[in-house]
C-alpha cells in the first residue's frame, strides 16, 4: 500500500488539524505504518526533534497519533510571525531568513515546491500511508499560482482532497458549494468529498442537506463527527481562548487538597508555545487564565511569562500595560514567578538584540541575574536534566543566549528568590517535577493545594488520541475512506461552475 490524502478545509480552524490526528491514530490501530505531513505550517507553536529540526507541534501531535518521531521531513515549511509584515521562515527545521508577505508569495514559496514534494515522496517511499492536513482553504484563489500546501501539492502528488467543514459556525453547505466551485477543473478532479465536524443535534435532521449537496456536486460526504468538549491537538495559528478565559478545558476533577491554584498567563505578543501551561492546566485544582492587565495578577499565586517570537516587544507590552510593575512587586514580595524562554529573558537584567529586534541595549526587569545576548544561529535542542530532585526533559528554541551570573541553578536558567527563569519549553509535562514544582509554589502562596499523585500528562495526551481516533472510527465511513486513501479520488467527478477565473 502506498496510499495518501489531504485534509483540506473550508477555512482556517475547520479542524484540519484534528481529522489529520484522528485519521492517523485510526489507522494505526488498523495496523497502517502511517506519518502526518504539513508541507507549509504558518505557527508560533513549534516542537524540536530528535535531529533538532524546528516543526509545529500540531505536526509533532500527529506523528505521536501515529506512533512515530517526529521528523522535518513532516514540516519541510514552517512560517514563524514576527509581526504583521514578516515571518521567520524555517525550511527542513532550520531558519534560512525573514520575509515579507509579499516576499515570500512572490516567489520564494513556488520555488520551495521541489523541496516539500521531495519530502512527501520521501515519507510516502518508508510509510504505508501519508496523510497530508492543508492550510487555510483551498479556494484562496489570490494564493493559488503560488500553492505548495493545498491544491498546488495534491496536483502534483495526485492526493485525494477531503475537505473539512465547521457546521458550528453555520453555512457549511455554502462553504462546501463554494469551496470546490472556485477551483479550477483539474483541481476538482481531486476533490472526493467532504467531511462534517463539531455537528450537534439530530444527524438524520443533516441527511436532506447532504443529499443536496450529493446532487450539486457529485461528491459525498465522508462522516459528520459531533462536537465533543476538550478535543484538539497542539494549537497552530492562535490563542483560540478568550484573554480573559480559562485555557482550553482546565480538569473538572475536584483538588486533592483543600485548595485550588491559580495560575496566571501574561499573554505577550506573538505568544509563542502557550502550550507549556497546558500540563499545569491538567492537574486536578489548578486554575489556568491568561490575563493582559496588572490586577488580574493580583490573586494569582503563580505567574507565567510564557515564550515570545519578540522578547523586546513583549517587554515594552508589559511596561505599556503595567504588568510590568506588577511582576517586579510579586518578585519582591516573594510571591512565585516563572519565565519561559522569550519569559525567562525578559526577567533579566538586560538584553543585547541586533537579530530580532535590532534594538540593541535593552534593560530587562531585573528579577534574575541574567544577561541576554541574541545569537544569530538559533539554539535548537532537546535537553535532559534534573530539578527540584526530579528528572526533568524539555526543548529548547531560542536565539537569546544567557549569561546566567548568580542565583541557584534551575534547569539551564537559574533562581533567585521566588523566581524561577528556564529556556526549556514541555518542562511542565514531566510529571515528577510538575508536581514538586507546584508544591513549592503552593507553600510559598499559602495554599493547602495538594498535587494529584496520579497525573501523567502523557496518558491524558494518549487519552485525547484515541478519542479523536474513536470519533473516525464511529462516525466516518472509515470502509470508503479506506479506499480513497488507497486507490485516490473517485474516477469521473462532475466540474462546477465557474472554476477558477483565469
């Protein structure tokens, strides 16, 4: 079997992302050696591998659906903003360079093709199946000529095209419809049909729908999978959380202590890897926000600076805001403070940046003995360590460097005080030192907060698997999705009109 398919999507956030892991995790309980592949990622939500290549961690969560290392030959493209016009651009897990929009559309993306379908031919040589997740929609006519992740790869690896759909935003026949009739001819030749996601309510109430749709367009659809509290995978493009809201769904089992914990999220600009707070918000009792004004630190008992694609913007944020202030008075009052990454150099006592902000001399807050110097070539590691007498692993993606010149040591970071600073990314998912971690905070607050024994962030990750594999399983027509992965789209597909304009 040599077999493949893209998951397309009528628009951003349809759930591409979540179908790709469920496919894979599906088929790997049947007993397929399959691999996920994104050939473009536009994400501020990156993962290192073994061979210390930089990809999304969405990318990184579908290789573990697959049970699989992760490699770059998954990601071949991965986009990392670094403000409204430009983006780091990361090509087979190493930076080559910032670009514009323009830029890069212009004609860097088109002569990336070569690269992404040497990789996926590479993937689908080792692997039985390959299952492809797109960006954005496909109909983006504007972005068509230059396209490597959606229509542009499927034409040229002749990969089935499912498309996704979000009915819980509503108009999803419309988006459907519309989504195949803007493609040009030989691209709908590819398009199979289509997938319903997050449907609540009567199924045999869509049946006429679909049916419908069945008759304009000659193509069927696939399953419609109900919407379900607490799935995802790894986020991509954005904080899919109020500032002010709880991040994704914080454990609904009661605290084993006699308190809660409540943890605090500054969210900086273009935010990157909030997914370490997510092993915090897994533990039973622990209250995860993301937060942008200085009160709401105020009956926080740990606070968190989490990763930042610009380090010196996020700390001029935290001044404009008075966070700032508000963080220096926490660190002096002895109240828990931790930095990660882009939050650990802010804490310091000054940075020296010529590569992502050229601002040159810039005073940190001072809370940690630390001097941060921006390096051209970017620190990409998985590290192993200990702390607080547990073992402890992590990953590291970073250009600052630091010079760490008292306080007790802490992973490569260091303590003073209260306040804890670490480039280590996922240090929270190991369990043992989790759980130390959050005992000290909870005696240095004054809470009777009292760690689970029992949480693994990896059998909740599982967990979360599986149920996306289940809700393939149950709910798609997983016999003829077989076959379209296996022998690619349906010979004859009828052309909508109009297509594609010239």
């Amino acid at each position: 079997m040599n077999g493949g398919l893209l998951v397309a999507g009528t628009t951003s956030d349809a759930g591409k992302s979540v179908v790709t892991a469920g496919i894979c995790r599906w088929l790997v309980r049947q007993g397929v050696k399959v691999a996920p592949f994104k050939a473009q990622n536009m994400s501020l939500n990156s993962f290192v591998t073994l061979e210390g290549a930089e990809i999304g961690r969405a990318q990184a969560m579908q290789a573990q659906a697959c049970r699989v290392e992760p490699t770059a030959l998954m990601n071949p493209v991965l986009l990392k903003p670094g403000g409204e016009q430009s983006s780091q651009v990361v090509l087979l897990g190493k930076p080559v360079g910032e670009l514009s929009a323009r830029g890069y559309h212009g004609g860097r993306q088109q002569r990336l093709l070569g690269t992404v379908l040497d990789c996926l031919a590479e993937l689908r040589g080792t692997y039985d199946a390959v299952i492809c997740e797109g960006a954005g929609s496909p109909a983006e006519i504007n972005l068509r000529r230059t396209d490597i992740v959606n229509m542009g790869i499927a034409r040229n690896a002749r990969l089935p095209v499912l498309v996704v759909g979000d009915i819980d935003r509503g108009g999803v026949f419309a988006s459907f419809f519309g989504t195949v009739a803007l493609l040009s001819p030989e691209d709908q030749e590819l398009v199979a049909g289509f997938l319903v996601n997050k449907f609540r309510g009567d199924v045999s109430l869509l049946e006429p729908g679909l049916d419908m749709l069945y008759g304009l367009t000659g193509r069927r659809t696939y399953g419609v999978l109900p919407f379900r509290h607490g799935l995802g995978i790894d986020e991509e493009d954005g904080l899919r959380v109020s500032l002010r809201g709880t991040v994704r769904e914080s454990s609904v089992t009661p605290p084993v202590g006699a308190d809660v914990l409540r943890v605090a999220v500054c969210a900086v600009p273009l935010m990157s890897n909030f997914t370490d707070v997510d092993a915090l918000a897994a533990e039973p009792g622990v209250v995860v926000r993301f937060v942008d004004r200085p009160e709401e630190l105020a009956d926080a008992d740990l606070v968190v600076v989490p990763g930042t694609r610009a380090t010196v913007r996020a700390l001029q944020w935290l001044r404009e805001r008075g966070l700032a202030d508000a963080l220096v008075r926490r660190a002096a009052e002895g109240r828990p403070v931790l930095g990660i990454c882009g939050g650990f150099q802010l804490l310091g006592e000054h940075i020296e940046d010529e590569v992502e902000s050229r601002a040159g001399h810039v005073p940190g807050l001072g809370l940690l003995p630390v001097r941060v110097r921006f390096a051209r070539e970017k620190t990409l590691t998985r590290p192993v360590g200990q702390a607080l007498g547990e073992r402890v692993e992590g990953y590291e993606i970073h250009h600052g460097v630091a010079d760490v010149t008292g306080g007790e040591a802490f992973l490569d970071g260091c303590r003073a005080g209260r306040t804890w600073g670490t480039h280590w990314h996922g240090s929270l998912e190991s369990d043992g030192f989790r759980r130390a971690f959050l005992r000290e905070v909870a005696a240095a607050a004054g809470r009777r907060f009292v760690p689970a024994p029992d949480t693994s962030f990896a059998a909740l990750r599982e967990e979360q698997l599986d149920r996306l594999g289940d809700l393939i399983e149950q709910h798609a027509d997983t016999d003829a999705l077989w076959r379209l992965i296996e022998s690619g789209a349906p010979q004859g597909l009828p052309f909508i009109p109009p297509g594609a304009p010239a």
